[in-house]
C-alpha cells in the first residue's frame, strides 16, 4: 500500500477485513473523498465526525479498519469517515468451507452487483457496491443456506454537505413542510427511524413498520385464541309449558301477552277458579359466547393489516413513475408471506365465529388483556409513520439531489414568510399513489406574497412550465416573479437547483482558472439556455422574460465564495451562483431581497437586452414637450378646432426649440375639471406678427390626443408654460411630477411612487415654470429631501432623519428605498 506523506491514499486500499472461521472478508476503495486535498483539510472538515460501523456474526476472528490518520488497518470501536457518496468499494469473500456462500443487500442492484465466482477448488464472492447520491447507513449480509452468519453495517458521508448540521437539518427541513416526502422505498442506505403520533405512513413506511412488528402481531394473535375474552349471555329457548323452569321478566311478559297460550288442565296454575297451564314459553339460557366486542375489533385489525398488505402488494408488483422498472422478487416473496402467515390466522376456525365490527370500541380489556393488549398497541404503530433520528427502525430516503431541489424551492419560500405578506399559495401537490410521496410534477406550486409597503406582488413557482416558445418547453426548478408597480409586465428570475460542485482541487483545471470550489460549468451554461429561451412575443419581436438565471449549488464558505467568478457576474450579465445550505443562506437571503427591493430601472440597467429593455432606450431619446397655459374658453375652443396653440416670442426661453409636442394645461377660468389633458405632434411652427407689432409663434398639431388621466394642478399652476418629457406627461398624475430637473430627482420620485400611488412634489414656487428646485418629496409618512449634496429621509413630525451621499444614491439608488422602508417599518413598530 502506497501513502503520500502529508496527503491522503489516492489509489483504492484495503478498507475492512474481517477474518471468520468459515470466510475471509475485504472491501477496498478510497477512503477520502476527491474534495480533499490533503490529510489536513480531512482533518479541518471531519474533525468531530465519526462512522458507524458494525460487524456481527458467528466465530468473528477479527475486524479491522482503515485508519486514515494513521493510513493503515486497525481495530478499534471509533473509526472516522471512509466511505462517500458517489464512491465505488470492491467487496471479496474468499470461503475456507465447502459451504456454498451467498450475498444479500435488501436493495436489488447492490444484491446482484456481488456474485459468485469459482476461483480453483474455494468459491470467491466478488463485486462492486456502488453508492450515487445516496447518504446514510448500509448495511449487507454473507448467507449459507439461507442462515446469516455474518451482517455488517457502514455508514456512507455526504462530500458536498456537513453530515451532521445541514444535511439531518435539510431532511427535517423537507419533512416538516410535507411529511414523509423525504423517504423513498429500500434504497442503497437508510437512517434509523421512529414513530410519530400525526401523519399518514406511506407505503414504504408501512413496509417497514410491519416488517419489524409482524411476528409480535401474529404471537398477540395466538394468545388471544388460546385465552380468548368471552362474555356470559343470555337466550330465549321455546319449550313446551310442563318444561318451564326457568323464567325471566321476558318469558313472563309474554305469557301476560297472549292469553291464548293458556289452557286449563287437572293440575294447573290457580286462576280465578280455573287450574290453567301455557301450551309453551321462553325459558331463560345461560351460555358462553366469544362474539364480543373486543373479538371482533381484533378480527377487523387482522383484516385491516391484509387489505394494507395486498395494497403495497400491488404498488411493489406495479410501480408509479417515470421510469418504471422490475419489482424486486425478494420484496414481493416478503410480502406475499406475511399476507399468508395473517390468512392462516384469519382462517382459524375461532375467527369464524366472531361477527362483524359495528361500532367503535374501547374498554379495559382492550388496554389490559394480554394479548388484545399488544395486538391493538401494534395495530397503532401500524398506522402510524416514521420521523428520522430513532434508533428501531430503518428508514431509506430520497437520494441528496432530489432532496436537494426540494429543500430550495421550500426554504426560497421560508425566507419569502420572513419579510413580505402570504396572499395565497398552491401548496405543492404531492403524489401518493406509490410506495413513497413525491411532489406531482405535473401541478405547479405557486406561492403569492405581497411587499408590506409598496403593494407589490412576488410570485414564487415551483417547476413551472414554459409551453409556448418557439423552439422547445423549459422546466426550471424554481421561477421567481417580481411585478414592479407601473410595469404591465414582471420580472422573473431562475433558480435552478443543482446538487454538483467543483471543489477546485489544486492542479485541475477549475482549480487553476477559479481557484475556490464553486458550480459546474455546465451548470451555468443551462443557466444562459434558460435565460435564452424564455421569451415572449410583444408587439414585435420576441423579448426575454427572464432578467436572469441563477445556479443553487452545495457550499457552505459564503465569505469565501464573494470572490468567486460565478459570484461577480452576476453583477455583471445577471448569470451565476449562488451557495444555499441550510447553515449557509446569507447570500441568498440579501439577492432575493435585493431584487425585490430595487426599482424597475435598476433591474432594468442590469439586464441584457432583456423584455423592456427596447421601450427603456426609447424613453432615454424621450421627446420634449412643451405645456402651455390655456386660461380663456374661447382660447381653448380655438385651439381644439384650429389644433393650433399660440404663444407671445417674448415668453419662450431657451430650449423651447426642442419640442416636438405640445400640451394644454387648462386653468380653473377653462373647466372645473382643469389640469392637462390634452396633446398633439407638432406638424407645423410659424411666426407672426400683432398690430401692436408683438411677435406670435403658431404650434400646429396632426390630432390632439387625450390623456388617460386629466394631470390634476393640485394647488400648482403655470404662468405661461413649461418644458417636461412625453415619457413624464403619460405617466404624471399631479402637476408638480413635470418638474424634474435631473435624474437624481426622477428617481426619488420613482422609489417613492413605489410606496405610494401618489407621492407629493413640493416646490419651491406654485407655479411650476418658475420653480427652481424640489423642496421635497413625501409618500405617506416619509419625505425625502433633495439637496445639492445629499438627501435626508425623515418622518413628518420627526426631528430624526438619515441622510444618504447624493453621489452614493447615483451609483446605488436601491439604498434610498432601504432607507424608507427601514423608516416604515421602525413607524410600525413604535
């Protein structure tokens, strides 16, 4: 056996021996795990880890196994972790009898993987054990004419999660959001297993309930027919009047009944001077009866057991899924005996006498009596299912990949419950048809929830799925939708969860080029696909619907990974990964709030051409418009049915040039309704001249057109006209939100329409033409005050405020609304 001195075995080595009176037996393999780079990071990551393992069986001579610290064969009662998920061990038994040898693994790929092959005159048991995704306990038998002589159990490590901490805490994490969906039937490894009071057992729990208490059943059984509850009751028998003995209330009534039953003879009854006897009468019977209550409970438990063995008979024979293969005979033979070891029971003339259960029955015999005692306790547990962390029973689970998608989807929408409002929810719907629960793929599970401040909505699916594209449908994991306010359109992103990572292991190529572990390659190459091809037709050509696409992969050193390639770029083409485990959702955390809080234009800068992006270049060229006062009704039917609008040169400043359109603010002297509402493209521009020689420019429109909504003045007004933007003029619903002098303002205003429909603007001047500057703009509560270096977020009546560097919010607008919604939320609290 080779070593490396400061690392660990990198060929396969002699993991256990086991030495027997009738039989020799190895396993090799790597004891380590390809993530390790050396003996020292074993050491660093499995320090406090210890592996079970157990050989028991007759005339052991010896067991020992391989000590990594020390790189060689010990025994000992401690070992540390030798075997992983996704390893390959060789298992060798070599016979000293002449006893024909025989493998057995309850699983059926890893019970034919080991057969037996003639090595001269001894018989060798030779194979592979192979374990995928699979994490837990295993455990094997050697056979001799059918009698285990020896068994042995191991137990098989994760390599991309802590044994102890994330990966006990994801199955509780799974199995607490829907019961049972973390166990699967007779994998390659189990854990051990309780009971538990609330839940319906699956199959596969059942199978393995019955299988440890089927025997104690049967022997409860056999007691109570040996010492069997009987009651004593009493019967009417019709025997002729001089039989009579006997009689109780309900012989006499009868008699009293049917006075015709009465006939006079010699020697009678005396009677009103007549000597009278019955032709006949109900004579009481006492006897012994085992038709009792608690009889025929116990004969409905048998038989509830035979109907629930006969169902898992057939899910065996016929499994559900996808991928749909041969039962295993050993688990059918199984079944098929315990269903005839309970017929033989039923079948016992005793049980034949006992009726039919009709009512609901609880008395002391059924929680004292022997026998009926411990049937019934049995029965309990039968019906019960299983939770992790016992010691009685084994219980296999789902493979640590589709745990793993699972646990994203579920846990995404734990930390959704933390800071936004549940509206509704699809819970995921589940299939329990088979012999184990899995989630139905084919219903979608969606959960809405609603941002507490600014109304908006979050939508998280669970393999949604794309139909309509144009080339093939797309099934991301998990698909998280964001609807901006203002937008018709919402904003998705995709977390696809991928149980694979690159451990960077020195000299690779990962290695070299990332230097720390992260995703796959081609992990994040599916990603762009996704992104591609989620699109959708909109007025023209297709558009991305999809913002960005996101790999969820195993890892826990989230410090670490910030400096990773496929971190950065997400900043960048909004592509990557990102490490999520149950001790490790910091990063996921703080991204999924940072694209539920940042504004639609920041989203919007970060993507690649994504759906909107066409619209957003178009309003960056927005055209000029110029709103002039219209404050005489004979002016403004004028300009209605001449589609003119006229104003003195002596008004107009710099950059009226510019426009390209022209609105109509109506004052309160034109309609009640006043404000702006009307607007037209300028088609033509002349200049003229008065009497009194004043110069007159002419704007004439194509069509005036009318706006969704009149812009209300709201206590603001305009002395002859101002410069806005069509993108500002559709969208305004109050005069003041045509004033913005520079992007900074915009989007101020922007973040705080998010919070409110209508944020108010207050300027510095009532009218707007003649204001210089936005003294601030509030939402509810909170206002924002724009200065020429920094902006200051208070609560109206507060002297407290937060100040943010003009300069900062240019280059991170998103840290205003933090600001506002930290304010809100602290008013809430208070």
């Amino acid at each position: 056996m080779a070593s490396l001195p400061s690392g660990l075995v990198r060929e396969d080595v002699e993991l256990v021996l086991i030495e027997t009176d009738e039989f020799t037996l190895f396993m090799k393999g790597k004891p380590y795990h390809h993530r390790f780079e050396g003996l020292s990071q074993y050491k660093k990551k499995l320090q406090n880890e210890t592996m079970e393992f157990k050989a028991e069986g007759r005339s052991i001579q010896s067991v020992k196994v391989f000590d990594v610290d020390n790189q060689k064969l010990t025994d000992g009662s401690t070992f540390r972790p030798i075997f992983f998920e996704n390893g390959i061990y060789q298992i060798i038994v070599t016979s000293k009898i002449d006893a024909k040898l025989e493998f057995y693994h309850e699983h059926h790929l890893l019970r034919n993987a080991v057969s037996s092959v003639p090595v001269g005159p001894k018989q060798v048991l030779m194979g592979s054990l192979q374990f995928q995704n699979e994490v837990g306990l295993s455990s094997f038998e050697i056979r001799t004419q059918g009698k285990t002589i020896l068994s042995v159990t191991f137990e098989i490590f994760p390599s991309k999660l802590d044994y102890k901490e994330d990966y006990r805490k994801l199955l509780d994490e799974v199995n607490e959001e829907i019961y049972n969906l973390a166990f699967h039937f007779l994998r390659k490894t189990y854990l051990g297993a309780r009971t538990r009071v609330e839940g319906e057992a699956s199959a596969a729990e059942f199978y393995r309930l019955i299988q440890h208490h089927l025997r104690s059943f049967l022997q409860a059984i056999k007691r109570i027919e040996h010492q069997p509850h009987h009651q004593l009751i009493t019967t009417h028998q019709k025997v002729r009047g001089d039989q009579l003995k006997k009689m109780d209330s309900y012989g006499r009534n009868q008699l009293r009944k049917k006075a015709s039953l009465f006939q006079e003879v010699p020697n009678g009854i005396q009677f009103e001077n007549k000597q009278l006897m019955p032709i006949e009468g109900c004579q009481v019977k006492k006897e012994h009866s085992f038709d009792t209550m608690e009889n025929r409970l116990i004969k409905w438990l048998m038989i509830r057991i035979k109907d629930k063995l006969k169902d898992l008979h057939k899910k065996v024979e016929a499994p559900s899924g996808r991928y749909k293969t041969e039962p295993d005979q050993e688990v059918v033979k199984a079944i098929n005996d315990m269903q005839k070891l309970l017929q033989q029971r039923i079948k016992n003339p005793f049980w034949k006498t006992i009726s039919k259960l009709d009512r609901s029955v609880m008395s002391l015999v059924i929680q004292m009596a022997p026998g009926y005692r411990e049937a019934f306790q049995i029965y309990v547990l039968l019906s019960r299912g299983l939770e992790l962390h016992g010691q009685i029973y084994k219980m296999s689970v789902k493979d640590v990949a589709q745990l793993y998608e699972y646990w994203t989807y579920l846990k995404l929408g734990a930390l959704l419950d933390k800071k936004y409002v549940l509206l509704s929810q699809d819970v995921v719907k589940v299939n329990r048809e088979g012999l184990f629960v899995n989630l139905d793929g084919s219903n979608s599970a969606k959960r809405v929830y609603q941002h507490p401040h600014t109304g908006e909505k979050i939508i998280l699916q669970y393999q949604k799925e794309e139909r309509h594209l144009p080339t093939i449908t797309q099934k991301p994991d998990t698909m998280l939708s964001i609807q901006k306010k203002g937008k018709d359109y919402s904003y998705n992103y995709i977390f696809d969860a991928k149980y694979r990572i690159d451990f960077a292991v020195e000299d690779s190529y990962y290695g070299k080029r990332y230097k720390s572990p992260g995703p796959m390659e081609d992990d994040i190459n599916t990603m762009h696909r996704y992104r591609d091809a989620l699109v959708v037709q909109h007025e023209g050509p297709y558009e991305r619907t999809a913002f960005g696409a996101y790999v969820l992969f195993p890892w826990f050193e989230e410090e670490l990974y910030e400096q990773h390639a496929f971190y950065k770029s997400i900043e960048t083409v909004n592509i990557g990964g990102l490490p999520f485990l149950p001790n490790a959702t910091r990063l996921v955390e703080q991204f999924v709030e940072h694209l539920i809080e940042k504004s639609p234009e920041e989203i919007q800068e970060e993507g690649i051409l994504p759906r909107g992006t066409l619209a957003r270049w178009q309003s960056s060229l927005d055209e000029t418009v110029l709103v002039g006062l219209v404050s005489d009704e004979e002016v403004f039917k004028d300009c209605i049915l001449q589609k003119t609008f006229k104003i003195a040169v002596k008004d107009l400043k710099k950059g009226w040039q510019e426009a390209k359109h022209v609105a109509l603010y109506l004052s309160s002297k034109v309609s009640n309704n006043n404000g702006v509402k009307y607007y037209g493209k300028i088609d033509d521009i002349k200049f003229s001249s008065l009497e009194n020689n004043e110069q007159l420019v002419t704007f004439t429109v194509n069509v005036w057109e009318a706006l969704m909504k009149v812009i209300k003045p709201v206590g603001y007004g305009i002395s002859s006209y101002m410069l806005t933007t069509l993108i500002a003029l559709k969208e305004a619903r109050e005069l003041p939100e045509l004033y913005m002098n520079s992007n900074d303002e915009l989007a101020v205003w922007k973040t705080m329409r998010r919070l409110s429909n209508n944020p108010k603007i207050n300027l510095n001047h009532m009218n707007i033409d003649q204001a210089s500057e936005i003294v601030q703009i509030q939402s509810g509560e909170i206002s924002v005050s724009v200065g020429k270096y920094e902006m200051q977020v208070k609560r109206v009546g507060s002297l407290q405020f937060e100040s943010i560097d003009r300069e900062e919010f240019f280059k991170n607008p998103n840290r205003l609304f933090k600001k506002v919604v930290n304010m809100l939320n602290m008013e809430q609290n208070i």
